[in-house]
C-alpha cells in the first residue's frame, strides 16, 4: 500500500460561468487582450525555469510554484481539473537536461482528471467526465493515425517538440509572459487545457491516483509486451530497468503468460519487489551478468525489453537477448547517446531491436482495456504506487525517483 505525504488541500466547486467570466469572457465573446487584464484567479502550478540544475534538487529547486493564468479552452480543446498526475522519468529527464525542452514549462504528462469544460466543437465529452490524460495528442488525420499508429502521430510530435496544444497555441501564461507545455498535459497544476485528441474517457469510479497510471507507466510498460514486442505464451522474457514503466511491464508478462520472467536492476529491493510481482528469477546488474543470464536461459532471452533509459542498459537488452530473439526498448536517453552492435548480428543470428513509444498503443482502444484488466485483478497495477505528494513537494520527490527510492509517486490536490 502507497503511503501519504504532506498533502495540500483543495475544496469548492467550480461554477462554469464564474469561470468563463475570470478568463475574459464578455457577453459571449472571448479575447486575448482581456484574458489577463488581469486574471481575477490564477492556478497554482510548478513551473521548471531551467534544466540542468544540481542535486538535490531539494535544495536547488529547479521547480516553483507559482500563480499562473490559464487561458479557457479553444476549439477541440477541454478544460480539465487536475486530480492526479504521476512522477515519471521523463518527466526528471527535463528537469536534469537529458530530454531537452523549451523553457519555461509546466511539466507533469501522467494525469487524470475531470472535465469542466469543453471547447467548441467536443461532442463527445462533457462537464463532469473522468478522463486521463495521454501525452501524444493523436491528429487522426496523418498517415501514421491512419494506420493505426497515433503514437508516432506528426502533427501531434511537432507540437510536443515545440511545446504547445495540437492546436499550436499555449494557453498558459506567467507575469503576462507565455508557458511551454510539457507533451500537451502540463499536469503540475490544479487545471490544464488540454487537446480533445489528449484525453480519454474513463469509468468515473476508479480513484484518480490509479487512473493517471495508465496515462504513461501502464500504456508504455504493457504495451510494450502486448503491442510492440508481442510476447506469446510460454516465451522467456527479461526486463532490464524496474520503474514503473519497467514493473509494468514486468506484470505484463506475467499476464501474457511468459514462460519465464528475469528481472534485472541494479537496486536489491526493486529486485525484490519484482519477485513479488510475479519474476521468476532476479538478477543485480554486476561485471558477469551477461553470462549469468546467459546460462540461467541457455543462451539467453527470447525477449528482452529495456525501461531503464541508458544506452549501457539498451546494450545489456541487447546482450542477454539470444540468436533469433527481439530486444525492445521504450526508454528515452538523451538524444546525443549512440548505441553501437555488430552489425553483422542482425542477418546471422536474426536479431530484432525494436523502439516502443507509448507503448505503440492507441489509447482510446487500450486505456479502457487495460483499466479493464486492472479492475478484474488481472493486472495489478495500483501496487505500483509508491507514495502521494502534493504539488509543493516536487522537488523532494524527485530526489527519491532519482535515486531509486520509489516506484511511482503520484502528485495529488486531496
């Protein structure tokens, strides 16, 4: 079970008029010069300034709170009140520079919340809908949408890589100055406005804390055996890296019925949490490793799957993978690593390495299976939380996922 930290509390109900009213609507109309002159409420919301800053980061604080003005949703957007939104490494991956993103940001991607308003145009939703929220806005109109791929969407990796809705716009705002979003969520934050194309509808009764779980740590870490790797019953697998994305993972292997599960980590409990999990071996990251799993498999996994986000981790997937076998990996170094392998390995042993992002998913068929799945107990994945945090309480917690002392820590307003 999680435990709790210090929580800051948020009570009342929004009245949808008032809101509309403090944003800059007047007599139906909305415009951009009286959105914030000024504001009658601002948010709170952790606004990262500059990547890169030391640890800890308890004491460098590369996130601030601050009041920022948020915009009211435009056409194909929503207005979402934040309930919940996970800590992940992509997330450390901007704030420690890896993942390099413009600045300022309001970061935070994992999130579930509830709709306040739609903008116009959104049908299919409305005031009062429990949705999570994922972080590739698919545009259903590019080829890859169109082939059933919205996770590699293009209009929707441009305006993740510039910072902004699937619209192009950026609705948040400090000291009059305008905020990046993080990967179209910016879930560090009492409210967002998201792209309709961001949010999916989910069962109003499942506890939001466990639903943004699925918006990044359960699509990428299941989908990443069921959709991309594709792992049939019977079959060895290895996970390299056990965070949530990885223990994700990890129970989706047991759920596809893997004939054998190896967990592999550098950390002794999250080896140990793994076992519990359902891995049928557990294996430190040491100097023999390579031969150790080797032997333990007779020369090595039929699948192995790297969530540890190094290209020294993605090598040793690689390396325990045995001839014929598939090496996935759905983690994101930074983007100057390289990843070196014999070439010649891929035609005479028939090796596969494959990318996984999101999970190669498509969200709105498998964010209701998957919680599906959750809620029939097959697919445990609540045991995944770690611990509340509250929005003031970032930094420290980042810290910890840092250094290997969490799974998932889940920031929450109750």
């Amino acid at each position: 079970m999680y435990k709790r930290r210090s929580v800051i509390g948020y009570s009342g109900v929004v009245d949808c008029g008032f809101f509309l009213r403090i944003f800059g609507y007047r007599d139906g109309s909305f415009s951009q010069d009286n959105a914030f002159a000024p504001p009658r409420k601002q948010m709170k919301a952790a606004i990262l300034n500059e990547m890169g800053r030391a640890r800890p980061y308890a004491n460098s604080k590369p996130l601030v709170v601050e009041d920022v003005d948020l915009a009211p949703p435009g056409p194909g957007e929503l207005l979402i009140k934040i309930k919940a939104t996970g800590l992940c490494h992509s997330d450390l991956s901007v704030v420690n520079g890896d993942r390099p993103r413009p600045m300022p940001m309001v970061l935070g991607h994992e999130a579930a919340g509830e709709v306040l308003e739609c903008g116009a145009g959104v049908t299919d939703l409305k005031p009062g809908d429990q949705v999570v929220l994922t972080f590739v806005p698919s545009c259903g109109n590019c080829l890859p949408c169109m082939e059933g791929r919205p996770a590699l969407c293009e209009p929707g990796a441009r305006a993740n890589g510039a910072g902004t809705l699937l619209s192009g716009e950026r609705r948040l705002r400090f000291h009059d100055h305008p905020i990046y979003h993080h990967i179209g969520v910016s879930g560090y934050a009492e409210y967002a406005v998201v792209s309709r194309r961001s949010a999916i509808k989910v069962d109003a009764s499942l506890p939001a804390h466990e639903a943004a779980l699925f918006g990044c740590a359960v699509l990428t870490g299941v989908g990443a055996v069921i959709n991309t790797a594709k792992v049939p019953a019977g079959c060895s697998v290895a996970v390299v890296g056990l965070g949530g994305v990885g223990l994700s993972a990890l129970l989706a292997a047991n759920l596809v019925g893997a004939g054998e599960i190896i967990a592999v980590d550098t950390n002794p409990q999250k080896l140990e949490f793994a076992s519990r999990l359902g891995a049928t071996r557990t294996v430190k990251v040491g100097p023999d490793i390579i031969k150790e799993v080797r032997d333990l498999t007779n020369g090595g996994v039929e699948f192995a799957l790297e969530m540890a986000s190094s290209v020294p981790a993605l090598q040793l997937a690689f390396d325990i993978t045995k001839r014929g076998g598939t090496t996935v990996t759905a983690s994101l170094p930074h983007p100057e690593h390289r990843f070196s392998i014999p070439a010649v390995l891929l035609a005479a042993e028939e090796r596969t390495v494959k990318g996984s992002y999101l999970g190669s998913c498509v969200p709105a068929r498998d964010v209701p299976r998957y919680i599906s799945l959750y809620q029939r107990g097959k697919l445990p994945v609540d045991k995944l939380l770690s611990e509340i945090v509250s929005l003031e309480g970032l930094n420290e917690a980042f810290d910890r996922l840092a250094d290997g002392k969490s799974i998932r820590q889940v920031m929450t307003f109750q």
